[in-house]
C-alpha cells in the first residue's frame, strides 16, 4: 500500500467519529427537551449545562476534522 492510499484511508476513519459527536449532541438536546418538559422553571439552570455540553461536543468534532486534514495533507 502506498502513502497516498494510506493517508486516505486514514482520514476517512478519523472522519468516522464526527459520527459519535452527532449521536452526542443528539443525547444531549433530547435530555435538554426532556428535562424542561417535566421541571420548566428549571430552564436558567439546565440551559447553561446543554449550551456547555454542546460546545464541548462541538469542539471534539472539530479537533477530529483538523486531525483528520492534518493527516490528509501532511
């Protein structure tokens, strides 16, 4: 196998996980709906928690992809 087939096949795997990131943030936005549908007037406290584990999510998709170009065109 040359070089070229293998940095390809390993971007497409490290693309793979932003798969789990959407899975995740799927997870935490349906506990975010589910949470204030039984408690409403817990919405200050719950919001802040679901925008922080999105952003937190976020950020590992986002790592993936630099990871996965690093690997690409290095």
């Amino acid at each position: 196998m040359d070089l070229a087939s293998a940095k390809l096949i390993g971007a497409g795997l490290s693309v793979i996980g932003i798969g789990g990131v959407g899975i995740g943030i799927g997870n935490i936005f349906a506990a975010l709906v589910s949470s204030l549908a039984r408690n409403p007037s817990a919405r200050s406290t719950v919001f802040g928690l679901a925008i922080l584990g999105f952003a937190l999510t976020e950020a590992v998709a986002l790592y993936q992809l630099v990871f996965s170009f690093i690997i690409l065109f290095s």
